[in-house]
C-alpha cells in the first residue's frame, strides 16, 4: 500500500497545470505534497493547448450570442462551437443553465471574477518564470486578434471598448495596411487587428515539464497511471483514497481533476456541473514566414502558437461527451481557417495532432474552495479554456485555503456552494 500519511501532507488528485500549480504553492508552505493522475502528469489538456497567459479574455463564454451559436450548431457539424445532438439530461441541464447566464448583465459579472483572478495569475507568473528559471519559450510580445473584415473590426471594436471601459484591459488598433510590416506572416488584404500586449505565452508542454521537473527536485511525489476509485471518510473527513494503486492518505485533499470532476461529484457528496468541452490542435514545423506574434482569428476562431521548434493551430469547442476521436476533417478545418490570414498557413510536417476535454462551467467561472460535506478536501477545478491562464492564481488560493491564511483575491465567485440551490 502506498501512504502519505505524514503531518500536514496533501494529495493532490489530478496532475494537469492546475494540479501542478497547487503543488508548487503547497510545496513552498513546507507541506508534503504527493500528486496522482489517472494518465500522465502533465497530459491531457494541460499538454496541446495553445499556451496563452491572457487578461484579455476577461469576457466570458456566457455573451449574449453564445446561445444562439449553440443552436445553429445543432445543424452544422463543421460549426467551430458546436453541442452536438444526444440524450444526455446532464447537457441539456447544462445549457438551460448556461443560456440563462447569455446576456449582459451576467457577462459583465462573470467578467469581474475573471479579472481578478487573471490578474492575479499574471503576477504570479512573471514571478515564477523568474524564480524558477523555467524554460518554457515564455513569452512577453501579447497577443494579437486579427480580424479579416472590415465587419469583424467593427464587431471586435465593440469588444474591445467592454474590455476598455468596464475592466481596464485595453488595446493598440493597428489597420491592415500596417500589419505586414507588424508582422510579416500575415497577408496584406486584412482588415486590421488588436494587439493586447498585456498577454504572454509559452509553449504548455515545455512549462509542465519543466515544472513537474522543479516539484519532484523539491520532493514532490508524482504517481502516473493512479486512478481514484472511491474515498473512505469519517465524520465529515476523508481519511483514504481508494486507487488503482492502492490506498492513499494524507491530511487534506485536493481534487484537480478538469473535465472528469464531474464524474467525481457523487463520490465527494457535491454538485460539480461540468461538461466537457473538446477542442483541437495540430502541430507542424515552422513555416517560412512564420508568425512572431501569437494570434487570434476571433472572425475564424482559431488560435495561431509559433514555437522555436514548431507552429500550432489550435480551435473548436464541441459539446460531444468524452469522445476520444481526432476526425480528419477538424485538423484540416483547421488548416483551412489560418489560410485566409498568413502566407504561408501551414507546412507538410505535422508534428502531432491532439485533442482534449476543457472543464466547461455553465457560469464561465473555476470552481476553487472546500468540498461543502467534506472538510479535508478542496475542488481546483472548472478553468474552462483558460486553465494556463488561471492555475497559478489557484494554485495560491489553494494553499491559502489548506493553511488558514488571508486570501489574496475574493474567491467567492468560485466556491463550490454556489452550485446548492
């Protein structure tokens, strides 16, 4: 049997970003911290994502036209959002409670809570990359959203002014016939883009390695291929977990599971409404021009990640369950999409092709706080498409949570009980 039983030891369940982020906060309280994952540290949608770090995605999935999209969605399965059709009460629940959060007043709402905790996020990068000397491709040039249409700009400019005026997150309007000498991988006939420089990068595999690399040289234990079973508890207390490994214990307990944490909800006593939603990217070697700016398409909804050793387009969210399948016609949906934008889209040499399952919230919102019944075990969980952009933040309000002390940002809009009623 496998123990971690010692004074003032955690477990953390769930070894993506967020759960290595919650052991680095953990670790540096002096607690002895024992990370498991189902797979392997690091995987699954921590692993080919696009790796932006992005206050600039303050505005929630909940707009007001989010809905709208859904449905059409129904209808067309090459729809980059896209819930598609199956009897499923859990989604369908879901929706009707993501639709209701689909208008302005609640978008705005939503989008204070996620200010304050991707604000939060980004300082604790900047000081992390510094510290820790991680060598991850970070990098400091923002993020560009470029906008095919004379339309789309006018479109994103209503966007940029929310972001502006209810948040502070402001942008450089650059016009098409600038971005050429801005930069020379994108075509002449555009219409123009914003440029939020404010936002970093980094390549996510790079990161999560390099960190899971610090941890284990910090005595962090990491368990691959341990899937939780069950847990054992006594008066409100989790006192083991039951794992494919055997049983593990430690004094308190924290569930990072992303999109399978729903499947966990009926074990842990607690409502845990997530879907998973599924996104796409491939990975090829660089192209000639290659992009020296991340970018956005939002008129296409793909995203465009140039590393030192490859170049990724990454996109898609569908609403399809766990669905394991990669379908051809995504990645060169993909393909497709940068092409109206860069002159030289994609190249032969297809270094992977990927896919994972984002933990969807019907609020937009992580779900960061104690397991209401339970009163050793915490939920860090819910990021949506930002769990990069969020986990150090959650890592930090984790472990002051576990040790008691002041928290750092009101996390109130995350807690678990919000889901009760």
């Amino acid at each position: 049997m496998i123990t971690s039983s010692k004074p003032d030891s955690v477990i953390v369940v769930g070894g993506g970003i967020v759960g290595i982020a919650c052991a680095h906060y953990l670790t540096k309280l002096g607690l002895q911290v024992t990370v498991i994952d189902r797979s392997a540290i690091a995987g699954a949608c921590s692993h080919g994502n696009c790796g932006y770090i992005c206050p600039s995605h303050v505005l929630p999935l909940t707009e007001p036209e989010a809905i709208r999209a859904a449905v059409k969605s129904l209808f067309q399965p090459n729809a980059p959002f896209r819930v598609k059709p199956r009897f499923s009460p859990a989604l369908w629940n879901w929706m009707w409670q993501f639709a209701r959060r689909c208008n302005h007043q609640q978008m705005l709402r939503a989008g204070i809570g996620l200010k304050a905790i991707l604000d939060s996020s980004m300082n604790e990068y900047h000081q992390l990359i510094a510290e820790e000397s991680l060598d991850c491709e970070w990098s400091t040039r923002g993020l560009l959203y470029v906008l095919q249409t004379e339309r789309g700009m006018e479109a994103f400019a209503e966007t940029d002014r929310l972001l502006s005026e209810h948040f502070g997150v402001s942008a450089r309007r650059i016009e098409g016939a600038e971005l050429p000498t801005f930069d020379n991988a994108l075509k002449a006939n555009l219409a123009g883009a914003y440029h939020y420089e404010g936002d970093t990068s980094v390549r996510p595999d790079r990161l999560n390695s390099q960190w899971a690399a610090r941890l284990l040289e910090q005595g962090v234990q990491f368990i691959e291929n341990c899937m939780l079973l069950g847990i054992e508890t006594d008066n409100g207390r989790i006192t083991s977990l039951q794992t494919t490994q055997g049983k593990l214990s430690a004094d308190r307990i924290v569930i990072a599971t992303g999109a399978w944490s729903t499947q966990l909800a009926t074990m842990l006593g607690c409502r845990i409404p997530i879907e998973p939603g599924k996104g796409y990217s491939v990975t090829m070697s660089r192209p000639d021009p290659c992009p020296s700016h991340p970018m956005l398409f939002p008129e296409h909804k793909v995203g465009v990640s140039p590393f030192a050793g490859g170049y990724r387009l990454g996109s898609m969210m569908e609403f399809s369950g766990y669905d394991t399948t990669i379908p051809p016609r995504r990645i060169e949906q993909l393909r497709r999409s940068a092409a109206p934008y860069l002159v030289t889209p994609t190249t032969e040499e297809t270094q992977q092709t990927w896919y994972g399952w984002r933990p969807m919230t019907w609020d937009s919102l992580p779900i960061i706080g104690p397991v209401p019944r339970l009163h050793n075990a915490f939920l860090a969980t819910g990021h949506n498409m930002l769990g990069v952009s969020m986990a150090t933040a959650t890592g930090k309000l984790i472990a002051e949570m576990i040790s008691a002390a002041p928290l750092h940002i009101d996390a109130e809009p995350y807690s678990p009980t919000r889901f009760a009623s």
